[in-house]
C-alpha cells in the first residue's frame, strides 16, 4: 500500500504547536515510509477565515523544515490544496446521498435549533438534532429547496453501533445513538469539515488518518460517510492531547501556544521539533536528542501513547540550551547575529565575546543581556562576598602581580592569562578561590559568569590594566 498523509489546517489564526505536532507526525510517517505528504487548507468555514493565516501557516512550517508533496491530483506545483475550490466534488457526492436516503435537507431555522440546543442544556443533555426534517419526502425538500434557505444534514441509523480499530487507542465502539445527524453542507453552501475531508482524503488516496483525539468522537460520522459511499476508509491514530502542567488542556489563556511565539523568544526550531516529537511517542529507550533524519528512520504509530502529555517548558528550555551547544561556531555566530545588537561591539571582538556565552545559553534572546557584561563601561560591586573578596589583603597581592606581568606581553590571549595566573600561584601561594575571583570581579563585578579566559582575552591588555588598577 502506497503511504499518504495529510496535515489539514484551518485558516483561522497562528499554527499552534499541537498543530505542529499533528503535521510532525504525519511528515514523519510519510518519509518514514517513503511516501507522501500533503498539506491541505480546511477553509470552508469563511466565518473563521482571518487575513494573512494561510501565509503565516505557510512560513511556520517552513521555517520549522517540515516540507509538503504535491498530490496525486496536482492542482498547484508550489502551494497546498484549498477546500473553497473543490466545492462541485463535495456537492457531486453530497447528491449521491440525497437521491439514496443516506442524507436530507433541514428546513429549521437557527432560532429553532438554538431553543433546541436551550431545552437540552436544561435537562443536562448534549445537543443532539431530533430529526424533525429526517421523513421529508425528497421531492417535498426539492420543492421546498427552491425557496427557503436549508442544510443537508447526514442520516444516521437510530440504532445499532459502529466499531472501528484505532492505531493508537485500539479498538473502539459508539452507540449510533449518540451520534448527531452531522450537517454536511451548510446553508451558504460550503461543506462542513466532516463531508469535505472525507471526500478529500478519499480523493487525495488518503492512508492514513493522524490527527488529534478530539477528533475521535467524530470518526462514526466519518467511517459511515465512507460505507454510504461505498468507499474504503484509510486508518485512523488519534493523538493524545497536550496539557498544560495542571494537566488541563493546553490553551492560550495558560501561555503561549502558536509556533512563532515560541522561535520568536529564541528557541531553535530543531529543538522545538525535537521537544514535540516526545510529547506523545516514545523510541522505546532513554534517548532524548535527535536530529529530524533520525526521527524519520526511529518514528514509529505503535509508540504512540494514550495519555495527555505535558507541555513542560523547563524541559524545553534545557533541549533548547543542548541544541544551542551543538551548534558548529560558524552555525552559531550567523544564528546569535540575528538576536543582537552589535553597536556597541567591534567585529573583531564580537565572535569572543559571544563563544564565551555558549555554555551558558537557553534561548538566543538571553544574548543581548548577557552581552552587557562585555560592553558596560562602569559597574558597581553590589553582592556582598564579592565585596570581601575584593577586600582581602592577598587579593592586592594577586592584582599587583597581574597588572605586571601583562605589561611585559604583547598580546593577552586565553593562553597568555593562563600561563600568567600559574605564575602567579608558584609566586605568591595564593591558588583557588582568592586567586581566579578577584580578577573575574576586577573585570566585570560580578562572581560567576563566562570563563575567564573569553573575558580577559576580549577586554585586551589595555583595558585589562586599567580596570584591575581600578581596584588596587
């Protein structure tokens, strides 16, 4: 069997990172497989549609290196397909269920269904039609079609129940009678999401079916589309939700939840994706890192797990720091470019002082802060220790000794400075703390930070005399 999957967003907004997951997963199971990937644009629900979303989705994707194939049916070589143009094969099919008995149209009005959707509320019920224009002969609704607005609403059985086998939650069974007669196509004439993604993904040679759970409670409406239809239905894994950490479904109101928040507060995307993969599928050891090429060789939908996962941003943050220190220099230094500003700080200069910050870092936003530890002209020694430290009677010992000794180099590099403060200890005892501290305080007033090597290396000679000599 050949492989297609499919990522079928709406247009209404950002892509949200449960969206991007959902299109991960499909990506990876397509290559995996070596099949196809399609990306679909749900935009039937034009009172939904926002200006701008299907380019913003469009650039998230991409910038997160997740690549779309065109479809067997090519409509477009360099873009997606769109729903709102395939609207005459939704109503070709929608036809076939009307003239077999299989749909209907429904004549109420909203004001009718909203007293309905009222009194159910009431009793503790869920909204459910009650089939008031279910027996309507159709040539009675033909008639009627001709001069009152209407839907086109699916029948479904009053009784029974359907089964259906789920990749990821195993075998499943629904009552019909909890099924709603589902609209299909609506009274401005679009189709609803439940008619036009079944007749896409049958169209479109659809396999397999990898979306969210909370699409789960719809698949009888799906699965009997395709027996009215007489089609063969792909298979169907349903993902497990992402939660926050109070375990609640993960929504904007708890934090940020769209992709460009996320790389615009400088995570890189590798380790977005990286961090996304995890929140639902497992390889089945205690390996965390992996580059896209790997997933797409390990990605398996039988280590798809059942149960919610959660969002946890300090587990972010630190697959976020590791990604960062992966990074060749060259990779890293055109990387942290794009997060400063570089003003205040010669070329020549800058590479030292952004290696040195490297271990250190989680996001590429954090740079520019930390930067200021290399371009601050004047500090003041605030923490208290550090206050001491300086205050010490072996700490003139040690900054006389430097002072010194880096007059008579030509040039202060990491090396020079070690090879200096070894001096320094054979000829003064001072080793440790009360020797390394007071020349990391003297230089930037603080206690901890980059090595020292980096610091002194950037600040040069001149400087470096004139900032200890400060503190003598």
């Amino acid at each position: 069997m050949d492989i297609v999957t499919r990522f079928a967003p709406s247009p209404t907004g950002y892509l949200h990172v449960g969206g991007l997951r959902t299109a991960l997963y499909n990506y990876l199971y397509a290559r995996k497989n070596k099949g196809k990937f399609i990306l679909r644009i749900e935009d039937t629900d034009r009172t939904r549609y926002q200006e701008g979303a299907v380019e913003n989705l469009l650039n998230s994707l991409k910038l997160m290196g997740i690549e779309y194939d065109s479809g067997p049916e090519k409509e477009d070589e360099n873009g997606p397909y769109f729903q709102s143009k395939r609207t005459d094969l939704y109503n070709k099919e929608v036809d076939k269920l009307l003239k077999d008995g299989k749909a209907y149209r429904c004549f109420c009005t909203s004001e009718r269904l909203g007293k309905l959707h009222e009194e159910q509320i009431k009793n503790g019920k869920d909204f459910k039609y009650d089939g008031k224009c279910r027996n309507i002969s159709l040539e009675k609704s033909e008639e009627r079609a001709k001069t009152e607005p209407f839907t086109i609403r699916l029948k479904v059985p009053e009784s029974g129940q359907i089964k259906f086998k789920d990749k990821v939650r195993g075998k499943v069974k629904i009552d019909y009678s909890q099924v709603n007669d589902q609209i299909l196509i609506k009274s401005d004439g679009f189709p609803t999401y439940h008619l036009a993604n079944v007749v896409d993904d049958h169209y479109m040679k659809i396999s397999h079916v990898i979306r969210g759970e909370e699409w789960l409670s719809s698949l009888p409406k799906h699965l009997l589309l395709y027996h009215y239809l007489d089609w063969k239905p792909p298979k169907f894994a349903h993902l497990p939700l992402l939660l926050n950490e109070d375990r609640s479904k993960l929504s904007k109101r708890q934090g940020d939840v769209a992709v460009k928040d996320y790389l615009n507060k400088g995570y890189l995307p590798a380790a977005l994706l990286n961090f996304l993969v995890l929140l639902g599928w497992n390889p089945g050891d205690n390996r965390e890192i992996f580059s896209l090429k790997q997933l797409i060789n390990e990605f398996t939908l039988e280590r798809i797990n059942k149960s919610g996962s959660v969002f946890d941003i300090k587990k972010l943050d630190w697959m976020n720091g590791q990604y960062i220190r992966k990074l060749d220099d060259d990779s890293y230094f055109e990387e942290a470019r794009k997060w400063i500003d570089v003003k205040n700080i010669k070329e020549d200069k800058l590479n030292i002082a952004l290696k040195s910050l490297k271990p250190r870092l989680i996001k590429m936003t954090d740079i520019q802060e930390k930067l200021k530890l290399f371009t601050q002209k004047k500090f003041k020694i605030v923490n208290e220790d550090a206050k001491k430290i300086i205050s010490m009677n072996s700490t003139k010992v040690v900054l006389k000794s430097y002072i010194q000794k880096i007059n008579s180099t030509d040039r202060l590099t990491g090396k020079v400075f070690q090879k200096i403060m070894n001096e320094i200890q054979k000829e003064t005892g001072v080793k440790g703390k009360n020797l390394w501290m007071p020349i990391r305080i003297a230089l930037t007033g603080e206690m901890h930070g980059p090595e020292l090597d980096y610091i002194v290396e950037y600040f040069g000679k001149e400087e470096n005399i004139k900032r200890v000599r400060k503190h003598i």
